[in-house]
C-alpha cells in the first residue's frame, strides 16, 4: 500500500468534511463510525492492489533464474503481468 494508514485516515476525514459542507451527505448516526467505514473501503481498494502485486511475484518466481542471468528484465516482465491480470479482472489501477 502506498499510503499510510494515517494519511487514509487523513483522507477520509477531509471527504466527511467536505461532502458535508457541499451538502452531499447528512450523517444521522455517529460521524466516527462513518469515517471509518470509509476508512475501511479505502483500504480496501488499496490492498487490491497489494494482493495482486505479491500473486505477479510469486507467478515471475518461475523464471527467476532466467532474471538472475539478465535474460527476463523483471520490472518490464512484473508490469506486463501486472496489466494483464489487472485487464482480465477488471481492476483498475
């Protein structure tokens, strides 16, 4: 994850903030609770992303002689697959 779990929390509160003072929500239960299911979803979303990049790691372990001995370049190999499987499953990065 690129963002701490303080910067989301950060995050979550500006949007509360926000969508209130835009009137784009009225909170009628506890504010608190509100910010954290936000806090939630967008760690949610962002973990995504982790699982995905630690399952193209794991599938280029296969060719990690072929990267030792500088025939595969990994980071061109990982984004390739990466954006593959991202397509296939409808995440958008």
């Amino acid at each position: 994850m690129r963002l701490s779990k303080e910067r989301v929390r950060h995050i979550s509160e500006s949007l509360v903030a926000r969508f209130q003072e835009e009137g784009q929500v009225a909170i009628v239960g506890d504010r608190k609770a509100f910010i954290e299911q936000i806090d939630h979803a967008i760690l949610e979303e962002l973990s995504v992303e982790d699982r995905l990049n630690a399952e193209v790691r794991q599938l280029l372990k296969a060719y990690e002689r072929d990267i030792e001995r500088g025939q595969v370049d990994f980071q061109r190999m990982f984004t390739m697959v990466k954006s593959k499987l991202a397509k296939e499953r409808g995440i958008i990065l």
